[in-house]
C-alpha cells in the first residue's frame, strides 16, 4: 500500500476501506508518512469529502492512534458534552454538577484556550488551588467518589488529532466538516463516552457561522456516534451575542456560582437545563427530555448542583473561599462602555466581544501566550434591552492602561443601539438525533 495511490484514489473521488484509512493514521503518527504527503490526502479531503462510513473508521483510528480511557471499571453510563466553542461559553462549569447531582457520573477531559478567551481548564485554574491534573487512578477515584471530575487532556489522547490539526491550521484544510467532525468525536471515544451530547453553535461567535453549516457538522457527528454504537445528540444553539454576561475566566466562575445559586443569567441556564436534559436521556436516568428538564432544574433549586459543585472543586484542591465572599480576583484595572443614545440594544457581535476579551488578556494569541485569569467582560446589557443614554452596556477588566484603552475603542464597534426593538432570535434552534 503507497500513500500517493490513496491520495489519487480520494482526489478522484473514490471511497477509502478502513485498511487504508488505519494506514493513513498509523503511518502518519509513526512519521513514515510525511507532513507533505498528509498535506495533500487532507485537501482532497476537503474537496471531495468522505461518507459517513469513511469518517466513523477515521474517528476510531485516530481515537485508538494513543492512550484511551477505560471507564468500565466504574459503575454507571458515562455520558460526556461537548461544545464547538462559543463566547461566554461556561457550560461545562454549570452543567456539570446539575448532571451529576442526578446521578449521571461525569468523568471528563477538557482543554486550553486558545482564542478570545481560556478553555475550561483556564477558567478553573482560575480558582486558587485547584488541580487540573490528576493521575488517572485519582481521577477514576475521584469520579466513583464524587460522581465528577474534569481535568487537563492527557498529552497522549489522540496524539494523531494533534498532528493532523497543526497540518490542517497551516494548509487552509481546517473548515473540511469530515475533518472537523473526526476530530471531535475521536476524543469523546477515547475518553471513554458511552454517550455523547454535543452543542453545535453557529452565528458571528461560532466557528460555523451558518446555521445550515452548523446543520451539516451535527448531522456528520451524530452519524459518527451511531455507527460507532454511542448515543448521539447534537443540538444547535445560537451564538449571535455572548453566553450569559461574562466573558473571561474568574468572571465566568463568578457567573456559573451565581447561577447555581438561582441568580444566573436566563439563555446560559436555559441551554444547561436542555442540554442537561438530554445528557440524563442518553445517560438513561429518565425517559423523556421533559422529565429530564425538571431533574436538572431541581438541582438548582433545591441547592443540589451548588453543594456538587462545591463538592467537586475541593475534591480537586480549590478553595471558592474569594469567589463565595465577593472577594474577587479581577483585574485591577476597570472601564466601562456607555450608550451613545437611548434606545434598544439591536446587536451585540459576540466575535467582536471576544476580541476585546483577548485584548484585554483573557485569551491566548499563542499557545505560549500567558492568560490574565482576571482580565475579562462584564455585559450590562443584551440583545433587545432598553439603555439609556450614559447608562454602561459593558463593563472591562484588565491590567494595564494600553489594554483599557484599546478594549474601550474597540466597544463603540461591538454594540448597536438604535429605536425599534429588534426580534430575538431562538436560543436553540433545533435539536437532531
């Protein structure tokens, strides 16, 4: 078998067997095939595509290219959420607690930033003491003993995924939906998901600006997830504006504490209470989404996802101690965006957000960049909310006088207010199975 005859055979639009798909892997991981040759067999990829067959056999060679977890020395259905990344994205934070207060265990591998602001990790980082790295049999202790534990991917999970992104980030191949759907799934095999629930987003802060590009990634993921036996279920949520109000990473801890305390934000609690709900279907603790959806919201009335939360964090080392007295760690150095006018917010451009969030230094520009866990975004104000003129519609936090003066001109471009009170668009658009 010779890599340029299976990049000819995919160029020409022909239909790779699992043999030479686990060929491409292994000799790619292994360096007999070269950066060049991947390079090629990628951008035929992108321009001819792969059946649903083709993707589900990528996924699992390169799931199985390094380590995997093997979650069934443990009891119950695992069940893990993705989210192709958004602004103000904190769901795993709230999420989390609320699914495994209702005995839905979450063993989970999170990743790094890179962007306008920190991954999961860099937002609890962001909580004095807490460890994002455990040894594997402290993790799997910690989940039989917590029913939650999220910590720092493991250097060896996917190391194929690896290679193959930072080829792909350099050779105009990383929008190939094949590539992008194998890329995902492949860590939620490795990490051992028996089910998969996955927020697709789509809008001016997504990745997938369109909703019908979103559309065409869920529908390829979830074909992933059946034919490789793992309940799959994507939902689509907008990502027009910011998530809740906070962008950053301490600013979203503060956030996600608030709306356990029944205080947060209403699209952030309602697309955890949806995608919650789903999360106990696969992970077969209710039948139906609506009982799901009163499991979860239960949780955070009657304190359960809090007091899991809490659980969960000094489990792994964090004291909330400032974030639960008001004592925050923020950064110093503070400005405020005022409306020019009265009237009603039209649009708040989440990418632009997300910008000024990483001008400020809640983001990396580099994986070598050092985050500011402190700097971030507040939002008085969102999309459809009447302002009055003078009155602050964001709030910036950083560190230094030239980051605060760039974050505030850079507001005046992110936010519209004008007279007529602008439709709202739905939260989740569609959910598919």
């Amino acid at each position: 078998m010779r890599m340029v005859d299976l990049i000819e055979k995919k160029r020409d639009g022909g239909t790779l067997t699992p043999a030479e798909i686990r060929f491409i892997i292994q000799g790619y991981v292994e360096g007999q095939i070269l950066d060049y040759q991947m390079s090629a067999w990628a951008m035929a990829v992108f321009f001819r595509g792969m059946e649903t067959e083709e993707i589900a056999e990528l996924t699992l060679a390169m799931a199985e290219s390094g380590e995997q977890l093997d979650l069934s020395v443990l009891d119950g259905r695992f069940v893990d959420k993705h989210s192709t990344g958004g602004v103000g994205d904190k769901t795993t934070l709230l999420l989390s607690p609320m699914v495994a207060a209702c005995g839905v265990p979450i063993a989970k591998m999170s990743g790094r930033g890179l962007g306008h602001t920190g991954g999961t990790i860099d937002k609890l980082s962001s909580i004095p003491g807490f460890k994002v790295e455990l040894e594997r049999d402290e993790f799997l202790q910690q989940v039989k003993d917590v029913g939650l534990a999220v910590i720092a991917q493991s250097g060896n999970i996917v190391p194929a995924d690896k290679k193959l992104y930072a080829l792909r980030d350099v050779t105009g191949t990383v929008p190939s939906i094949p590539l992008i759907a194998s890329s995902v799934m492949s860590k939620k095999i490795a990490a051992g998901a028996q089910g998969i629930v996955l927020d697709v987003k789509y809008g001016s802060g997504a990745f997938m600006a369109t909703l019908e590009d979103a559309q065409a990634l869920a529908k390829t993921m979830v074909g992933i997830g059946k034919t490789l036996g793992r309940d799959t279920i994507a939902v689509l949520s907008a990502m027009e504006q910011p998530l809740g109000n906070a962008i950053g990473n301490a600013i979203e801890v503060i956030e996600v504490l608030e709306a356990l305390q029944g205080k947060g934000p209403q699209d952030l609690v309602e697309l955890c209470v949806e995608l919650g709900a789903l999360m106990l279907v696969a992970g077969r603790k209710v039948q139906n989404t609506q009982e799901g959806r009163k499991r979860v919201r239960e949780t955070l009335e009657n304190g359960q996802a809090l007091a899991k939360f809490r659980e969960f964090v000094r489990a792994q080392g964090g004291n909330l101690t400032n974030f639960e007295q008001k004592n925050f760690s923020l950064a110093p150095l503070r400005a405020s965006y005022l409306a020019p006018i009265s009237g009603y917010i039209q649009w708040i451009d989440a990418r632009k957000i997300g910008h000024i969030a990483m001008v400020l230094g809640a983001g990396r520009v580099t994986k070598e960049s050092k985050i500011d866990l402190g700097a971030g975004v507040y939002l008085y104000k969102k999309q459809g909310d009447w302002v009055e003129a003078g009155e602050p519609v964001l709030e910036l936090y950083t560190s230094t006088e030239d980051k605060k003066a760039e974050g505030i001109a850079l507001a005046q471009e992110s936010v519209l207010v004008g007279p007529k009170k602008p439709e709202n668009l739905p939260l989740i658009a569609e959910v598919i199975r």
